[in-house]
C-alpha cells in the first residue's frame, strides 16, 4: 500500500505540476544532444546540426529556469527566470569549452605538429570565454538580488555562505582564465605554462559545479524574516471598527488586521426592530478606490456575521468598503462605508542586525543593467572591430624573375 500510494504520488507530480512537465522536457533535451554528440562522431558539424545543437542547449537551460528559485519568486515569465537561463547557457559555454579545450591539448601534447591549429582554436575560444564570463557576471548579480533579501541573509544562512563560496571559486576561475587569455594572446600557444594553466582552469570549473548544485537544493535567503519590519501607524487601531445605521438595520463593520495586504472584513448586521421583518439571508462585499469592483459573497462564520478574506486592500489610503444586505421579500439594503488604511512605518527588528536589512535588489540590479547595455554595445561592435577573433598570418609569395 506504501508502494502505491508513492507511485500514484510521483505520478501525480510529474503528469499534474508544471515540475513534471519541465523534467520530460529536460529529460527529451539531454537524449537529443547524447544523440547529436553520436553523430558528430562520424561527421563534421555543419551549419544545421550547429544550429540544433545550440538551440537544444538553450531549451535545456530554460527547463532548468523553470524549476528554479527565481521563478518561484518571480514567476515563469519574467526577467529573473530570463537572467537564470543566460547564467545557465554561459556557464555551459565556458566551462564545457574550457574542459573539452584542456582535453585537446592533452591529446596534442606529444606531438609535434598542429602548433598553428592549436594556436587559432585558442584564440578562437578565447572571444567566446570573454563574453561568456561577462554574462555569467551580469546575470549573477542579478539573480543575488532576486534570491538573497538582504546583506543579514547573505552571510547568515548556508544559502548565502554558499553562495559566497561559489562567488570566490568564480573570481579565482577568472583570473586563471585572464592568465591563460594573456598567454594566448601573446603567442604562447605551445607553452607549458599554458597547456598547465587551462588544466586548472578545467579542474575549477568542476569545483565551482557543487556550490551551483547546492544552491539548486538549499532554499533561498529570502522570506519574512528578512523582510523590513513595519507596522500600522499609531493610532490606526481607532478606524478598526465602524458601526453604522442602514434603515432598520446596524451594521459593525471590522478590518483586521487593518494594514496594507491580506486582510478579514467582517460585518455584523443586527435588526433594530422586534420582530423583525425578515431574516437576513446574506451580506455581499464590494472593496473599491473609486467603484467597478465585482461583488463578493461572504461566509456566514456565527449568527448575524459575515466575512471575506483577501488581498483586496493593498495599498494605504481611502477606500470604499460596500455592502450589499439581503433579506427574502425585502429591497436590498446597500451602503457604502468609507475605509482609511494606515500606512507602515518601520519599526525596530526584533533581531540583531548584522551588516543590513536593507534590500539587496536595489543595489545589485542597477549595476547589473548597467553591465548589460555595455554588454549590448560591445556585442554590437565586435563585426566592425573584432578584438578577440582568430588572425591568420598573411604568406607572401616571393615573385619570380621573368626570362629575358
């Protein structure tokens, strides 16, 4: 019964969540490039195969995106789930070349030709880890911002101390690879130093793989306890509870907790005249700026009061809170009652601040944005000065004297 009860558990996740249908994708992605990395065994790629190649690539990377902290914070459809698919497929790019690099040169160390080959597949790769890193940068620091709250819950959960362990071996890694691209461009292609150098830069690249892998698995330093402790301001508590006149009816009207966000209103409705004419059978909510909102059915919780919750009453200010009594063989009753929302004021944390509570978003994000549009332009200028690409050495043929 166990065993059963587990299938028709991991059948439901991967049939009936958006998880499961992003694992089949992934799972039908990674088959595919097994399948391409088998054919380019028995021919040479070509523009198509290249194509199919790159794009089943990027698809896996957005699968990957998909299941991911920030798209639980910020939704499948957004910037932060489009940054995590770059990070992702510029980390393929340079970490995947640099080990099938260091392989090659493993493989031409014995021997004594393909100098020019190995010197022009370096400085081939060289403008692809260039660009490569500086995507990873952008998009790492946008993505920090997305999934750490504050500097607090960088450096106290192991979600953040990881993610500074990660942010090192990265800065190590880079710098490793800025020596090799020197050595590169200098024309040290066959030098030891660099054939050691690319070997430790491949050797980092995996380090770096089990703080990613953690933090796919570790929840993100982001939540209530990180967020900015604000309360209602004083005095709000006098405009919790309204009592007003409809007809022949009393109305006590009550938001809790009365402040910006999700919120219970509850009415009350009480007959001023005995006997009463008519029970009442139910009570409609309305909660507006300036009207055009849908009417909503309340609960009865107790005799003679109703109640909705919701997220209606986000912001602060004057709303207007209708109700809409009913009583069979009688007109509804309708009013409208206005509503004033305090606004928040930060209070003291009832923890100690360690560094900052103070967002870490707002700070990263602008100066990843700004690495972007420099991003942009320099991609932009590249076909009309290309600064990494691969230079031949021109030959010049000697001319032959004519017969006189």
């Amino acid at each position: 019964a166990v065993s059963t009860g587990s299938s028709s558990a991991v059948g439901t996740v991967l049939t009936q969540t958006s998880y499961g249908a992003s694992w089949f994708a992934r799972e039908l992605l990674i088959g595919a490039l097994l399948a391409v990395a088998l054919m380019l065994r028995r021919r040479r790629p070509g523009l198509a195969l290249t194509t199919v190649t790159i794009l089943a690539s990027l698809a896996l990377c957005v699968t990957l995106a998909l299941n991911s902290h920030s798209a639980s914070a910020r939704g499948h459809v957004s910037v932060a789930t489009a940054a995590l698919t770059l990070h992702f497929f510029s980390a393929a790019l340079w970490g995947g070349g640099v080990c099938a690099l260091a392989l090659v040169l493993i493989g031409r160390r014995h021997e004594a030709t393909g100098a020019g080959s190995t010197q022009l597949l370096l400085r081939s790769f060289s403008g692809v880890a260039v660009l490569s890193v500086a995507m990873l940068a952008i998009t790492g620091l946008y993505t920090a911002g997305v999934d750490v709250a504050s500097p607090d819950a960088l450096i106290t959960t192991f979600y953040g101390r990881v993610l500074l362990v990660k942010t090192g071996l990265f800065l190590v890694l880079g710098l490793i690879g800025f020596r090799n691209s020197l050595l590169v461009h200098v024309g040290s292609g066959r030098s030891r130093w660099l054939r050691r150098g690319i070997r430790l830069e491949a050797m980092a690249v995996v380090a770096v793989l089990l703080p990613a892998a953690l933090l796919t698995s570790t929840a993100p330093a982001r939540g209530p306890r990180f967020a900015p402790v604000q309360s209602a301001a004083p005095g709000s508590a006098r405009d919790a509870i309204r009592s007003v006149s409809a007809g022949d009816l009393l109305v006590s009207l009550t938001v809790k907790p009365n402040q910006p966000g999700t919120n219970f209103v509850t009415a009350g409705v009480f007959d001023t005249r005995r006997p009463a004419p008519a029970p009442v059978r139910a009570v409609d909510f309305r909660i507006a700026r300036s009207g055009g909102s849908a009417w909503r059915r309340g609960a009865m919780i107790r005799g003679r009061t109703w109640q909705i919750a919701g997220d209606e009453l986000g912001r602060s200010g004057v709303w207007t809170i209708g109700l809409r009594i009913r009583r069979p063989g009688l007109p509804d009753q309708v009013l409208k009652i206005p509503w004033t929302l305090p606004r928040l004021v930060p209070q003291a944390p009832s923890t100690r601040t360690v560094l900052s509570r103070q967002p870490l978003a707002p700070l990263l994000t602008p100066f990843a944005a700004a690495g972007a549009i420099a991003f942009v332009l320099v991609a932009l200028l590249l076909p009309l000065r290309p600064l990494w690409g691969p230079r031949l050495p021109q030959r010049t043929q000697r001319r032959r004297p004519r017969a006189v």
